[in-house]
C-alpha cells in the first residue's frame, strides 16, 4: 500500500493495531451489510475487552455474536438486543455491560464523532431512563437531553464496491449505518466486494469520499438472512 492506494492484501494486514481493549465501530443491521469477514479476523486474533457500537450484535453464531461466544465484548453500545439469544443472556446476567441507545440516536452519535462535533442534543430518550443523568435544556417549550458523540479506535464497515482511493459505493439497504461508522474510527477499515481504478466510478455515484477510509480490502461474502420467509407454492 502506497501513497492513495488504501488496498490490503489480508484481513491481518486490515486489522493490524487491533489491541485488547479497544472501542470499535461496526457498521451492519442484524446481518445486512456486516462486514463479516473483519469480524471472523477479530474473533480469530482473540482481541478481548472491546467496546463494540453497532446498531444490534447479529444473531447467534454469526456477525458480532461469533465475538460474544468467547466473550471477547466487554461492552456493548446498541439499538436493540434483537434475535440474539446469547446477547440477552449476558446482558440480563449483567456479564456483559450494555448501553442501549435509541436507533436515531446512535446514528447521528457516530455522524457527529466524524464531523467532529463533540456533543448534540435531542428530544429523544428525554423522560426514559435513556435521559437519567444526562444534562436537559429547553428550546422553544421543548425538552432535550444532550448526547455525546462517538469516536472508535477501529472502524469497521462494509461496501459493495470502491476504487483503491477508497471511495465507495453501497448497495441499497446495506448502506444502513456503515457510512457513519465509517467516518466515526480513528483507523476506518472497509470490506467489499469489488475494487476498480481509479476513475472508474462515477463521481455522481460516489456515497462515501475515500479521505475518510484508512484500509480497503476486497472479501467474499456469505450474506447471511435472518429470518428467510418464502411463498408456498
């Protein structure tokens, strides 16, 4: 990797630096979008006592539940426990520290620690044990709560496609929460499916500037569903 170039050649080299510890960034919902690959190279290296911000933790045996088997998660910052029976488990044993945070909430809690805005306030969670402690203010009648942002040693996300510059491309609902996760880690490493040159992407389709990714790899990818509902016949 020189200059522009953002390409690796192993998921060793993409996650290099990874120490116990750390807080990372992931970006997914459930399993859509998840960059699974980086997550099985964390499960692999056997980094311990990670902070994980994600909207869920997948499901049991896949994305970030393969990280909760060999409770490699200290603390989890999420949406929702979802269909992850593990997670319910350590959560409800008090095994694993869970900061539950309102979908929207989280989002822009990434969005802000990438643009640099350290802190914002919401009207959501005002009222709910989301907003005990946190400092309140009123604007034109309302009440709101104020929110800090979040800033990850890691990022890791996944894209359908980018150029070795690291500008990328999302593929419909897989776009999700990657692109805020993304710019909230300090060290952004980004998993796709396809890697073109330069110049092959049309600026207009370009979701994500490549400034904001620090390491690109090309992966394949299980894609993984959930819940499969299908018609009878």
């Amino acid at each position: 990797m020189s200059g522009f170039d953002k390409v690796v050649d192993s998921y060793e080299e993409a996650l290099s630096g990874l120490e116990d510890g750390m807080t990372i960034i992931a970006g997914g919902f459930g399993l859509c979008g998840i960059p699974e690959n980086l997550i099985k190279e964390i499960k692999r290296r056997g980094t311990r006592g990670l902070t994980i911000a994600s909207n869920n933790a997948g499901v049991d045996g896949k994305g970030l539940g393969l990280l909760l088997e060999d409770r490699q998660i200290k603390k989890m910052i999420a949406s929702y426990v979802g269909e992850n029976a593990l997670f319910e488990a350590q959560m409800m044993s008090g095994e694993l520290e869970v900061e539950l945070t309102p979908q929207g909430t989280l989002a822009e809690k990434m969005r802000a620690g990438g643009a640099g805005i350290p802190a914002f306030y919401t009207a959501t969670g005002y009222g709910t044990p989301v907003g005990e402690g946190k400092e309140v203010r009123e604007f034109d009648g309302r009440y709101y709560i104020l929110e800090e942002a979040l800033r990850g040693d890691f990022s890791i996300a996944k894209a359908w496609k980018a150029d070795r510059y690291g500008n990328l491309v999302f593929r419909k609902t897989a776009r999700n929460f990657n692109p805020m996760a993304i710019t909230a880690g300090r060290i952004a490493v980004v998993e796709v499916e396809e890697i073109v040159e330069v110049g092959q992407l049309d600026p207009d389709e370009i979701h994500l500037p490549g400034i904001y990714v620090n390491r690109l790899i090309q992966g394949t990818f299980a894609k993984d569903i959930e819940k499969r509902t299908v018609r009878s016949a």
